[in-house]
C-alpha cells in the first residue's frame, strides 16, 4: 500500500511539475516540439489502433494540454500499414513525463484498454517508432491546417551525412528556402530538426495540399522558380554537399486526426 501510495504522490508531482514547465514555456517566444510516432502493423488490425487512439490517446493528450495532434495512414505493400502520429509539445519536460502521466490516468487506462490489454500471441501492431524534435527558427510554430477541407500530406525527411552538413540544410530553409515554399504553394505546417530518433541528423517536414494535383503542380512551380534556382547555386547549399537521402511520403489523415 504505501510503495502504491508513494508511486502514485511522485507521478502526480511530476505531472504538476511538468505542467509547470510547459505553461512557462507556453507563455514564452520559443520553439515547439514535436514528436512523430508510427506504428507498422497489418492492415486487419487498424481499427483496433484506430480506437485507441480517438477514444483514449488523443482525448488523454488534450486533457494534458498537449497538441494539435495529427494522426496518418500509409499504405504499405503486403496488406501493411503504418499509422503516424504528430504530438505537439510547449516543452520537452511534457514528452519526458508523457508515459507516466498516461499510466496514471484512469480514463486513458479505461479507454484505451482493449489495445493496452493485447495478448503477446496476437499483438495489435510488430512495432512503434518514435522521434523528437525542435522546431526550427524560420517555422517555430506548427501551422494548423483547415481539418474541414479535403487534405493530402507530405511527409519529408532529409537525411545529411554528419551533423555539420544537417545544420546548412537547415541554415538554408530559415534563410530563403521556406519562403520560397510558401510562396510557390508548398504549404508548410511543421518543420523540425530531429533530437532523437531514426535517420539522424535529419530535418522533418511536412506540407499540406488539396489534394495531389495540387501538389504535384506546387513542387513544378517551386523547381522553376528563380530565386529557387539562385539559391541552390550557392555552393555551400548544393545538395550532393548536405542531403545524403531524402524520405517522401504521402499520408492521409485519419477522421479524427486534428490536423
């Protein structure tokens, strides 16, 4: 009773502590933090994810004053898919005590119990993966598309071969790069250096179109565009210099997704 009671005080002062932190850091100038987590899991098995999420991941995130929160679908071949979420953070300390406070909320536990019950026989996903990041200077903020309206996402991730080449990649969006994207219909909603995670050192981003004429016809006027072009004669900012792989995914928001 008492090691119950003593768990119970210590995740309870940390949730207060945090959300402490994150009000401060709310209240302050400063970059958001995001973290994209994908589940890879059999196609047959999405709705029991989907339920998860709607009815007790996404309600428990709001009642600890985290998001927007966006949830994805993407298609993978042999009857797979994988479900990307994006957590918005004020804080890091938010993403540092996130697990806990779920296992501490009765409701989240409730909700969510049919996922969180799973048998090791017959698991509802093969695995999670998960990265955090910053938001970088020239996007500090997530931009939150319309969720009313027809959307199509674009998720990129430029992978650099070491950390000094990562940071001119991103010295490169903040000083021409994501103006010049916005300008020609690349429409941003977040972009992110990676702390932690995959691919490192990479930067995230991602856009929203319409549709994917729409996006198909943004990135051709983006190519021929001549300030676009200006920029990446710049040697320093050539890409055999600073990209090593790029990423591209196509993602489809879920119903409830709230971007």
């Amino acid at each position: 009773m008492k090691r119950r009671t003593f768990l119970k005080t210590s995740v309870t002062a940390s949730a207060t502590a945090a959300a402490s932190i994150a009000a401060s850091a709310a209240a302050q100038p400063g970059p958001e933090y995001y973290e994209l987590r994908t589940w890879s899991l059999k196609v047959a098995k999405q709705p029991l994810l989907d339920a998860y999420l709607r009815r007790a991941l996404l309600p428990a995130l709001k009642r600890l004053g985290l998001g927007p929160v966006g949830v994805f679908a993407e298609s993978q071949p042999n009857e797979e898919v994988k479900v990307h979420a994006l957590i918005t953070y004020a804080a890091p300390e938010q993403f540092a005590t996130l697990s806990a406070r779920l296992a501490a909320d009765a409701e989240h536990q409730k909700a969510g119990a049919e996922y969180l019950n799973a048998k090791a026989s017959d698991p509802i996903y093969s695995r999670i993966e998960s990265s955090f990041m910053v938001a970088i200077e020239g996007l500090p903020k997530l931009v939150k598309p319309d969720a009313t309206k027809s959307r199509l996402f674009n998720l990129r991730i430029y992978e650099s071969h070491n950390e000094r080449a990562g940071k001119r990649k991103i010295e490169m969006f903040n000083r021409g790069e994501l103006a010049i994207f916005k300008r020609t219909g690349l429409t941003p909603v977040m972009f992110a250096e990676t702390l932690s995670g995959t691919l490192m050192p990479n930067l995230t981003y991602l856009l929203v179109f319409p549709n994917d004429d729409a996006r198909k016809k943004a990135w051709d006027t983006f190519r021929a565009d001549p300030e676009w072009l200006k920029l990446k004669a710049v040697p320093e900012y050539a890409d055999k210099e600073i990209v090593l792989k790029v990423t591209n995914r196509l993602l489809t928001p879920t119903p409830y997704s709230e971007l």
